[in-house]
C-alpha cells in the first residue's frame, strides 16, 4: 500500500504503526500520533478508567495503558479484538468485541464510570453516529473527557451520486457538524487540533518525488519504520496540535462532559 492511499480514500482503516511491513510511513504516524497526544493530555488528571473505541490491533490501548489504571479496548471486529488480546498481554488492559450500532456500550462498560474516551476514526464508519455519540457519553463520568477525529469533509472524494467514495465511510463531518452532534450529547468541545505538518510534508515529498529532485520517499527507507523512528515521527511530524487544523486529514477534537449545574 502507497502513502498515498492515506489521503486518496482507498486505502485500509486499521493498520499498525510498529508494523515495519507497512509501508504506508505517514498514515502510521498520524495514528500514533493521535494517540501520544491523548496520552499526553490525560497524563497527569485522575482517571482510573479509560476506554478506547474502536481499538483494532490494540496499540493505541497499550499506549494508554502507560498512564491509567485500566483501560478497556472496544472493536466491532472479533479478529481485531483476537490480534489485540494476542500482541498485547498487559494486566491493566481487557479488550472487548461489541459493535456501537448493534450492542450497548453500558452493557459492558458501567455507565459514569470512564475518566476519558478516546475514539479515532470511528464515526465516520457509522449509520447512526449520534447515537454512538450519546453512548460514549454515557459511560464519561460527568467533566470526563472524550478525544476523537474523524475526516475532514474537504479532503473526502464523492462519487457520481454524491456518496463517499470510501465505501466504509457512512458519514461526513465538518468541525461544526461534529460539534453540534457532541455538544447535543452532553458535552462541550474545548480544543480543536489538526495534523497539517504531516499531511504538508507528505504532499511536498511525493511534488519533489515526482518532479525527480528527490530519489527516495522516507517510505522507502527501511529505517523509518523502526518503532523508534515511528514514535519520533509521530511526535515530530504528525503530532495534533491547534495550530493550522483546516489543513489537518482528520477533525480532531477534545470535549468534555457537563458536570452537574
């Protein structure tokens, strides 16, 4: 897979950053990077629970799992959730199979009882996000925090009729459609971040690239897949910050939940 199926639509949802065999350089650092962001923000508030929906292979539980007591893992997907528990054997970390549109979150997860939510492209994958939304609500105890992105509508393609060209994509999000359905669930957005860095040095590459001022792409070289290149790319290159975010892929916001009035 290219890097540049990261930003044409055409390419897998789940992958895993410390996969060396993964070529696509850019896409894993954005994901990573994601996750180190909310490592680093929750890191020293008092949460005992945190739950990451949509978990696929689990890395990003494990990197949570880092700096809170417990975390849970949710994934629709009974193999992802196989492969998670398989890498990663931590004491603090259960990883469960449950779909947000078939299942109820508070069936498995005690409603109030998580200090954060973190979820990753997942909303835009849903028919009925509002209500994924009210159920990660749910489970915050209230002035919880949740941490989530999804794609920018101005960088989805469309097909003839108008649908997403991303056949898993269901929905699309703009920063005020994504607000106004949080904020409709008992939450109020306090940050919105972006990652503009890498998607700008991703597109000068593959201009020098193709241009041939360049002979390589830091794809290409092996070395750049090593978890400790990943980790520094991502927080060099890829990590979210508020600074140029309508240049950012993804819509990444942090919200929080009301408490009592």
């Amino acid at each position: 897979m290219s890097s540049y199926s990261a930003y044409s639509g055409t390419g897998s949802d789940q992958l895993d950053p410390f996969d060396s065999k993964d070529s696509n350089l850019w896409r894993k650092a954005e994901y990573l990077g994601r996750y180190l962001f909310a490592a680093d923000f929750l890191r020293h508030r008092a949460i005992g629970l945190a739950a990451d929906i949509s978990c696929g292979l689990g890395y990003g539980s494990a990197e949570l799992a880092s700096i809170f007591e417990k975390v849970v893992g949710i994934d629709s997907s009974q193999r992802m959730i196989d492969q998670a528990m398989n890498r990663y054997k931590l004491p603090n970390v259960r990883f469960i199979c449950l779909d947000l549109e078939e299942d109820d979150l508070c069936s498995r997860i005690p409603p109030e009882s998580c200090g954060a939510v973190v979820s990753f492209e997942t909303l835009e994958h849903l028919n009925d996000p509002g209500g994924a939304a009210d159920q990660l609500s749910r489970i915050l105890m209230p002035e919880g925090f949740l941490i989530c992105s999804v794609p920018n509508v101005i960088y989805e393609a469309g097909d003839d009729a108008g649908l997403p060209k991303n056949r898993s994509h269901k929905q699309w999000f703009s920063f005020p459609s994504l607000s106004r359905m949080v904020e409709g669930c008992g939450m109020r957005v306090i940050y919105r971040l972006g990652q503009s860095r890498s998607r700008a040095l991703f597109r000068r590459e593959q201009q020098l690239f193709n241009a041939g001022r360049i002979e390589h792409r830091l794809t290409e070289e092996q070395t750049m897949h090593s978890p400790v290149m990943i980790r520094w790319l991502s927080y060099v290159a890829a990590y979210p910050t508020v600074e140029d975010v309508d240049g950012s892929y993804s819509i990444i916001i942090v919200a929080q939940k009301r408490g009592p009035e």
